[in-house]
C-alpha cells in the first residue's frame, strides 16, 4: 500500500485513539501482562507435562526456558521493526504470533513440538513487547505518562506471582482431562479479544521507513544475548558444564564487538541499531542499571520463595503463588501511586526507598532462615518490602525515558525492556543458583530456610548497587529537559 493510500487512515485512526487513551493502554497492557504470565505459569505445569508426554529433565528445560531465550534474544529487533513498519502494525503481528503459538502449544503432540512452539511464542512476544513502551511513550505526556508507566510496573510485579498462582489453578482443575494444556490455551480467546479490539483502538502509526535496518548489528548483538542467556537459564540443571562457561566468555568478547560495530556504523554516517544519543540521554543508562537490579533480586526472589515453599515446606503451587502475592501486590500499588507522595521527596526517592529495600530482604531471610511457617509477620514485612520496591522501580522507569527524544522512544524502549528481561533471567538463574546450590532434594524446612536466607543476603547486596546507580540517575536529571520531552516526576 502506498504512502498516499495509508494517510487518511492516519488522520482517522488518531483521533479516535486519542479519545480512548484508558482503553489503548489497557489493550496493550494485557497483552504485555500476556507475555509475563508466559514465563512463570509454565513452571507449574512441568511435572504433569512430563508425565503426559514422557519428557527429559533437558527437554523439559527447553520448553520453559526456549520461550525466555528467544524472547531475550529479540527484542531489541522487535523494537526496531515497530520503528520501521509501525508500533501499532507490528504490535497486533506479535499478537497474532504469540497467539497462534498458544494454541499450538496447547495441541502439541509431543516434547519436539512443543519446544519449538515455545520458541515461535518467544518470537511473537519480543515483537509484541517493544511496542508497548512506545506507545505509552507516543500516547501519554506527563501525569497521564507517569500512571501509564505505573500500569506499566504494576503488571510486570503482578504477571510473575500470578503466573504461579493461575498456572496451578489450571492444572489443578485438569479441565475436560486436558492437564497442563490450558496453561497455553488461556491465551488464545483473551488473544483473539485483544486482536479484534485492536483494530478499533490501535492509532494508526505509519513506519519510518527511511530507518535502515542493522543488520551486522542486530546479528551480532542477537549471539551476544544468545550466548548469555542460554547457559544462564541452562547452566544448572546441566551441571554447569565447560560449554556453558565457553559461552559466557564469549557473550562479552561479542558484546565489545557490538559496540565497535555500532561505532563504525555511525563513523560511516549509517543507522546503527541503537544509536549513540539514546545512550547518552541524561540518566538513561545508570536508571537502566538500577532497574536491571530491582528487577534481578525481584526475580530471583520470587523463584527461591516459591522453592523454598515447595521443595522446603510442602507447599502447593496455588499456595506458595498466594503467599507471594503480598510482595507483588504491594509493588504493583505503590508503582501506580507513588506521585502522591510530598513532592519534595520525589527527587531522592529511588535511593531512599533502595536504601530501606535491602535492609527488608534481609528482615525476611531472618524470620524464614529457621525454616518454620510463614505467618503474618513476614507476610506484613513482604507487602512492605513490596510497597517500597515499587517506590524505587517505577520512578527510575520514567526517569529512564523522561530525557529521550520522541524519535528515539523505540529505541530507548527496547534496551530498558530487554534489561528488564535479562534482570528477570540473570536473576532467576544467579540467585536460584544461589539457592539450590545450599539444598538438595528432598531439603528440610532448616536447610531451606538456611538456603533463602543465603540468597535474600545477595539479593540485599545487588541493591545496595542499585542505590549507587539510582544516585548516579538523580544527579544527571537535575538537568533541563531536552526539547519535545517531558519529565515524569
């Protein structure tokens, strides 16, 4: 279709989403909360997908870690497309991808189907996702951004404790004798909902098809993240063997190699995949550290809780998905209102809420190292620790994007969206390898709760760096914004 041909298009479709901005942002939260929900709600199925389709420890280490890989690996490509073809295009592609590999999903066969179907589902939520924040960062200014960005951090805390929680209802209610299958077909009518729905509310967002695709770029960055991710998700359960640490290495001599690439790109005039400027916006790239962090030691929380609820206390899943829902919940609300806080608190307010952060995830690992129940204290101190995470996350986020020139919001959106991701992996893969390297199976409640206790203490030091960092964030936005932004405190 022409140029000409797409513009009326343009000038009809902005407008009426412009009159439901409520409405846009929950069609691309859900799905966003969509491609979350993907990532824990399989953990709960694995024991009845292993025994329905007499899979390996390592297959079964494919299907829930291929989703996470390619996810990883391609998101800052996803990003990239909806630059070129169009946020809304290439949002509603993603959609229909992750989709169609629900359903497919749902009907595997067999453990080689079902892998690759995972990863087909990976591929559909990295274009989805990158799109999200960049709508958000297109449609909202001000007050309207900083709540859409709350939004925004409330699903990703809230996506992770309920993916426990509904991935064991499901299986639990074994519906018509399907098992584990409804963990991936709970997504096909909510998809199908939201792909209708997005073709009244998405606003037309034409491409900028003069942006030339890096694809030097994008191939060595891609390995780079492949070669990181992969021994991280995989590294345990296979023992850590040399090959892993083989790839670890060399993600970071490829990593260099992405920054000379991208170096020369711009040194010859061209369009490097993430251009220098958006790296050099004030505060970007220590709040991106700062959040890699919060969002690690969340993660990785969140995994050792819910082992040590398992594997050390005989928890079940829906059970342990419960009693984590405090943290998440609390995270989720403060995301969402920490602006009412007094004004004058809102420029230290990161640090200040890391600073409390830490010392909370040591408070817990003391009350739990003993290995007893989980009552109403450590429960009332997690719903704090939560509350007070939220406080620290979802500022940075804006803040992050707050110096980004408009033009550069998708690429802006898919390093912060891809760090995020990475903090999920590195975090879930570090701190349970934290843990599990202090039980073994079956653990009693003590050497668990000891197990938790030796995590919750690393988890404690990971954000003591992030305060540093938020520090570093809080004194590079004192400056004036740039021109065409708009600051989120």
């Amino acid at each position: 279709m022409t140029d000409l041909q797409t513009r009326p298009a343009t000038r009809r479709a902005e407008p009426a989403a412009a009159a439901r901005p409520g409405r846009l942002l929950a069609l691309i939260l859900t799905g966003q909360l969509m491609a979350v929900l993907d990532v824990a709600i399989v953990n709960v199925a694995v024991p009845t997908i292993r025994t329905d389709l007499h899979a390996s420890g390592a297959a079964l280490q494919l299907v829930i870690a291929g989703y996470t890989i390619a996810y990883a690996v391609l998101l800052i490509t996803g990003a990239r497309l909806g630059a070129r073809h169009g946020y809304s295009r290439v949002f509603q592609y993603g959609l229909a991808g992750f989709t169609a590999a629900s359903l497919a999903c749902g009907l595997a066969p067999g453990t080689g189907a079902l892998i690759a179907f995972r990863l087909l589902q990976g591929v559909g939520a990295a274009l989805m996702v990158p799109q999200v924040m960049s709508l958000v960062q297109r449609t909202f200014t001000g007050a309207a951004r900083t709540r859409a960005l709350g939004l925004y951090s409330a699903v990703l805390a809230g996506g992770m404790a309920l993916g426990q929680v509904l991935g064991g209802v499901l299986v639990s209610a074994d519906l018509f004798g399907t098992g584990w299958r409804p963990v991936f077909l709970v997504n096909v009518p909510i998809g199908i909902a939201l792909l209708l729905a997005g073709r009244r509310l998405l606003p037309a967002t034409p491409g900028d098809r003069s942006r030339r695709f890096d694809l030097p770029g994008l191939v060595v960055l891609a390995l780079a993240i492949g070669l990181l991710v992969v021994p991280l998700v995989l590294g345990h359960e296979l023992g850590w063997p040399a090959w892993g640490w083989a790839m670890l290495a060399a993600s970071g001599v490829l990593f260099a190699g992405f920054a000379v690439v991208e170096w020369r790109i711009a040194a010859r005039g061209g369009q490097p995949l993430i251009p220098g400027r958006v790296l050099r916006a004030p505060g970007l790239l220590p709040a991106a550290v700062s959040v890699f962090l919060v969002m690690a030691g969340f993660a990785g929380f969140l995994f050792a809780f819910a082992l040590h609820q398992q594997a050390g206390l005989a928890h079940s899943a829906v059970r342990a998905g419960l009693l984590s829902a405090p943290v998440a919940v609390g995270f989720g609300l403060s995301s969402l209102h920490w602006q009412r806080l007094p004004a004058r608190l809102h420029g230290a307010l990161p640090v200040l809420a890391l600073a409390l952060v830490a010392p909370a995830y040591l408070a817990v690992g003391l009350m739990l190292r003993g290995g007893g129940e989980i009552g109403l204290a450590p429960e009332a101190v997690l719903a704090a620790l939560g509350l007070v995470a939220g406080c620290a996350y979802s500022p940075l986020f804006g803040r992050a994007l707050a110096r980004v020139d408009p033009a550069d919001a998708a690429d802006a959106s898919g390093v912060l969206v891809t760090l995020v991701q990475l903090g999920q992996v590195v975090g879930v893969a570090v701190l349970g390898t934290v843990f599990l390297s202090r039980v073994s199976f079956p653990a009693t409640p003590q050497v668990s709760g000891q197990a938790l206790w030796t995590t919750v203490a690393a988890i404690a030091g990971a954000l003591v760096l992030a305060a540093v960092s938020a520090l570093a964030t809080s004194r590079a936005t004192r400056s004036r914004p740039r021109p065409g932004t708009a600051g989120t405190d």
